[in-house]
C-alpha cells in the first residue's frame, strides 16, 4: 500500500492516478475534502502538521510520498515507520541543493529523511511550468504578462512529469539512495514561455517586463519575504545548476520531459 500526502493538490492528485490506474492500493491523504475518493481511491483526513493526525493512513503501508510541510519531518518519519512504511519518496525543492540556506525548510526534510533508516529518494524539481498559471487572468483580459527578468532563461518542469516521475519511484526500489533533478528538457525565459502561450491560444501575447521591486512587492502578497527573495534570486541571478537541463526525468520515464509548449497547449484554456 501506497501512502500520498498532499494528494489533492497539483501534484498528489496526479500521483495518485498514476498509481491507481497501475493497479496500486492507494491513500490518499489531504486536510480535507475527499476528491480523491471519487476516482475509487481510500481518503484520510491528515495534516503533516499534526503528525499523529496521519497514523491511521499510515497503518499497513509499504510507502510513502512526502510533502516538504509541517514543522516535525522526524515525528512524521517516525509515525510512517511505525505503520510499517518501507520506504519514502520526499518531494524537495531545487533550492534544497543550490542554495540550502535560503531553502533550509526543504533541506531540513531532505536531512530528516536521509537519517530516518528508511530507504528513500528525494525528488528536486526546478520551477513549475505551472507557475505560468500566476499570468492567466492579464492574459485573459489584457492578453499582456506581466514579469521581471524577461531574458533570463530557466528550464521550468512539467508538473505532470514531476508526479509520473514520483509514482514511478514509490512503485520500484531501485532508486532507493537517489536524489533526482526534475527540469524541463529546454531553459526559456519568460518573454519566450509568453510566446508559447500566445502560439497555444492562437493570438499574440504582450510581454511587458517589470522591475525587480515591482516584482517583490506583487510576491509579498502570498508569499513570505525571505521565500520571495530567494525566489526572486533563483528567476533572477540562477547559477549555473539552475539553468543547467537535468536528465533525470528522461532516465526515469525513458522519454524526454514534456516541453513548455505542450504544457501550455493542453493548459490553453486557462488563458483564453
């Protein structure tokens, strides 16, 4: 049995179709809602912020994928292992490699799980190509996006891929011990993943740069300061491992990561 936290959000639901069309028994845990019960999989109410909350998802799994949330990755750990979990696949972050100070939250968790006894694989993918959703509503009504750094290129992945990546790892051992860097196959700017959204709703897309403060300030309404900044360091200034084109993705799927422009094409709808 399969344990998936996060398993209504953009990712965890993916993941956990993945698995059930494989013919894996599946949990599906989130805060709330059971949307995931509806495709005939198992829902349990749980927060990673209250570890003993998850106990009883917990109970008779064989694996587990981990979200980087809460507070107490070593109580979650424990409360996993003593279910009986195996084996966990932790969904990190970038930034937990490139720049561990600014993400110590996520590379906290990586640590955690690393020293939890349990084999385990740790999941880095770069920026969503999802993000680009943060533009659908200028683009919708002004057919403008609006972003800093209009040049500066970065290989933003698939979500889709992140979660085949992730149901493939939770159903095969032999990545146990393996960090996995999860990029899209090309690095685009966001003056160019404009023009691909224009190209996938079949008009043209205005891109309009903003400053770096402009950017800031618009982040700092959903978004703590120092993620902002990191973040903001990341679009802005990427060092060379940011930018770089993994091959992860390919390695686990035997298929190239999916591009930008297919993302947007079968996400046209969004924008139109």
């Amino acid at each position: 049995m399969i344990v998936v936290t996060g398993a209504t959000g953009n990712v965890g639901r993916q993941i956990v179709g993945a698995l059930a069309a494989a013919g894996e028994e599946v949990v599906a845990v989130s805060r709330r809602g059971a949307e995931a019960a509806a495709a005939g999989v198992a829902h349990r109410r749980g927060d990673l912020a209250a570890p003993d909350s998850l106990r009883p998802a917990f109970d008779g799994a064989d694996a587990l994928f981990l979200l980087v949330a809460g507070d107490d990755p070593h109580a979650v750990l424990d409360a996993a292992k003593s279910g009986g979990v195996r084996r966990v696949v932790l969904l990190s972050s970038q930034g937990a490699g490139t720049r561990p100070q600014a993400y110590a939250h996520a590379a906290g968790f990586e640590g955690a799980v690393r020293d939890s006894g349990l084999d385990w694989t740790v999941l880095r993918p770069g920026g969503f190509a999802s993000n680009a959703f943060a533009w659908a509503e200028t683009v919708r009504t002004r057919r403008t996006v609006f972003a800093p750094f209009g040049d500066v290129a970065l290989p933003a992945v698939d979500p889709a891929d992140v979660a085949q990546v992730a149901a493939t790892v939770l159903r095969g051992e032999e990545h146990a011990g393996r960090t996995y860097e999860l990029t899209g196959p090309a690095a685009l700017s966001p003056r160019e993943r404009a023009a691909a959204i224009g190209t996938a709703i079949g008009e043209p897309v205005d891109f309009v740069e903003q400053s770096r403060a402009e950017a800031r300030e618009q982040m700092l309404g959903f978004m703590p300061e120092p993620v902002v900044d990191a973040t903001l360091g990341i679009l802005g200034e990427p060092l060379p491992a940011e930018q770089a084109v993994a091959s992860d993705v390919e390695r686990v799927l035997g298929r190239p990561a999916g591009t930008f422009a297919d993302w947007a094409a079968g996400h046209s709808a969004a924008f139109a």
